[in-house]
C-alpha cells in the first residue's frame, strides 16, 4: 500500500529547502571486512602522466556530467573536444557563472559533430585527430568504443562512465569492484565495453556511479521532490520508505573523473562513485522496490577523492543552482499522486 507524507512547508527557500531535507535520514554505514579486501593490481598496467597538457576527447559533454568535468579539464590547461550530434549547444552558461568565466571557458572548447553510431565517421574523423585521452561519457553499448579504440592506436587512456548498475543483486552491501556482476543488467552494455577495454589490453579506467544528483540533472532524482516541496503537495512512496540508496553529486562525479586522468593507481581498474552516506527517504523516497548501493573506500584509498558534498548540501546546491532559480527538466505531472490521494486519503500522515 501506499503511503502520503505531508511536508508542513509550502514555499520552499534555500533557508528552508536545508531544514525541510533534513529529513532524509543520512547514516553512515561501516563495514570493515568490505574495506579490507585486498585491492586488484593488474599485470602490465600502463603509466601515464597528466603534468602536461592533453589533447582530450569527451564523447558527449553538452550536458550534466560533462559539463562539469569539461571545466575542469579547460581549467587545468588541457585541449578539450567535444564529439557530440550538434542538437544542443556546445557550451552554456551555469548559473552563478560569470560571464568573463564563462567567456574564457567557452572560448577554448572545440567541437567534433557527428553521430557516433557512425562508426566510419568516427573511425575517419579520430584518426585524423590523433587524441590522446577519451572520456566516454554517454557510451552505452560495446561496440561503439571498438571505432574510438581502431581510430587511435596510440591512445594514452580510455576513461569511461560506467554504472553501479552491472552488480549482481545481492543482500550482502554495500557493492564493491570486485563483487559479483550481472551480465543480463539492464547495464550490460555498460559491463560489456568494459570487459572489451580489458580485452584489448589499453590503458583504461572505469568509473561506476550510483545515482547522480546535482544542479541540470536531467534525470527527475531531486527533481521530483522539489515540485511536490513547491507545491505543498503530500509524497506518495511505496512501503515503509524505509529503503537504503545512495547518490553521489555531480561535482565530485567530475573530481572523481579529473582525478583518474595520468593516474597509474587507475590503470586497469574499476571504482564506484558516490557520496558517503546511504540514506532511507522515509517520506521523500523515489518510490522503488529495491535500491543498491556501493562502497568508495578504493577510490578515497587509491585515488585520494573525497566527495565534497553532503547528502543535505548536495540538495541545497542543487536546488539553489538549478530549480530554485525556476529552472528545470520536466513539468510538474501530479496526475499519478492525484490517484493515489483519492484511493489512500485514510492513510495520510503529516511530519
């Protein structure tokens, strides 16, 4: 069944928005048996270094993910090109961005258009380019990386975005690398460019996030609570909401990124990506069966990443840089909660 959760806070500010998240509950889990497994080092790992600058490829970039990781790779006085189809602008502006930050930054992004399922265009147009990093951001299926990888025989490292999605589910959490994968995950295509990466024996590093948050998420995570807080409206969840999931904000998604590029301790290896704590929403849940959740001690071992954020001030940057300034992904649609009101008005409790 059902339940409807009513936040007494109407008009959510950025004073308020702190106070009223506060109810997702953050704990911090600790598992030291987890911790101590022994960390994988590959045979013949290659080494690189990023003291100078890179000639950098980012498959995608012109939106959430990318937009935070191409400022950093501008900003540490790398080359950056963007592959992408040209339907969105290459650049935009975020918000509390100057505009001389923002001119600077914008002026040194350069553009490859091209569809990248075109595999003889990717295959003509790299080789021609000669890069020496990719970052694979929007990759989803295997066999668009085997073009990227004929195209640039002498490629330094191949740096992808994968997902916490490809473990096996498991009552044993939270995942770490080495735990069991799941070759018919809804990411198998994810898990599949990775065993491809190994297979052909490049110097490659795999980032596996859990659930991204953050300011222009364009999928409805934080989104979909912010409309209900604005609208004073009660939030249906399923169960008891009393769920464990884990999300990780997007700027420490991009330090994780940065951190990893000429990195030796990242050659060859895979690390889950996300924020510290595991938190039940209790009332502001994403109504789901099910969550997962993975460990980042290898990262904060191997790579020294932290993430900056909290869970609660990850949503107040979110919101303060992204929908408390009117702007967002979707409309509001409170047809489905309409429906659930109707049937489980009896059940509603107020917090």
């Amino acid at each position: 069944m059902a339940r409807l959760v009513v936040l007494q806070h109407n008009q959510p500010s950025s004073s308020l928005l702190t106070s009223s998240l506060s109810d997702f509950n953050g704990i911090r889990l600790n598992y030291p048996v987890q911790i101590k497994r022994r960390v994988w080092q590959p045979k013949g790992a290659l080494h690189i270094t990023a003291s100078s600058a890179k000639k950098i490829l980012i498959m995608g970039g012109t939106r959430f993910i990318g937009v935070f990781l191409s400022r950093l790779l501008v900003k540490e006085g790398h080359q950056v090109t963007l592959f992408t189809r040209g339907k969105a602008p290459i650049t935009q502006q975020l918000p509390g961005e100057s505009d001389a930050d923002y001119a600077e930054f914008s002026s040194k992004i350069l553009h490859l258009k091209g569809d990248r399922r075109d595999f003889d265009f990717v295959k003509s147009s790299l080789a021609a380019e000669g890069f020496e990093v990719v970052y694979d951001i929007n990759g989803r299926e295997a066999d668009e990386v085997e073009p990227i990888l004929d195209a640039l025989p002498k490629l330094e490292q191949f740096i992808y975005c994968s997902s916490a999605g490809v473990y096996l589910k498991s009552d044993i959490l939270p995942h770490c690398e080495t735990d069991a994968v799941d070759p018919k995950s809804r990411h198998k295509g994810k898990l599949e460019t990775e065993n491809l990466l190994q297979s052909r024996g490049v110097n490659w590093t795999s980032l596996r996030p859990v659930y991204i948050y953050g300011p222009l998420n364009y999928n409805p995570v934080e989104e979909w609570f912010f409309h209900r807080l604005k609208a004073g409206r009660p939030i249906p969840i399923t169960s008891s909401g009393n769920q464990i999931t884990q999300l990780g904000h997007v700027k420490d998604l991009a330090t994780a990124f940065l951190l990893v590029l000429g990195n030796s301790k990242a050659s060859q290896q895979v690390f889950n990506i996300s924020g510290e704590r595991y938190v039940t929403f209790d009332g502001l849940a994403k109504a789901c069966a099910k969550h997962y959740f993975a460990s980042i001690e290898k990262a904060k071992t191997l790579l020294g990443w932290k993430p900056e954020f909290g869970l609660v001030e990850g949503l107040k940057d979110s919101y303060d840089l992204d929908f408390g300034r009117g702007t967002f992904r979707k409309e509001a649609d409170f047809s489905t909660d309409d429906m659930i009101i109707l049937k489980d008005a009896p059940v509603l409790q107020t917090v």
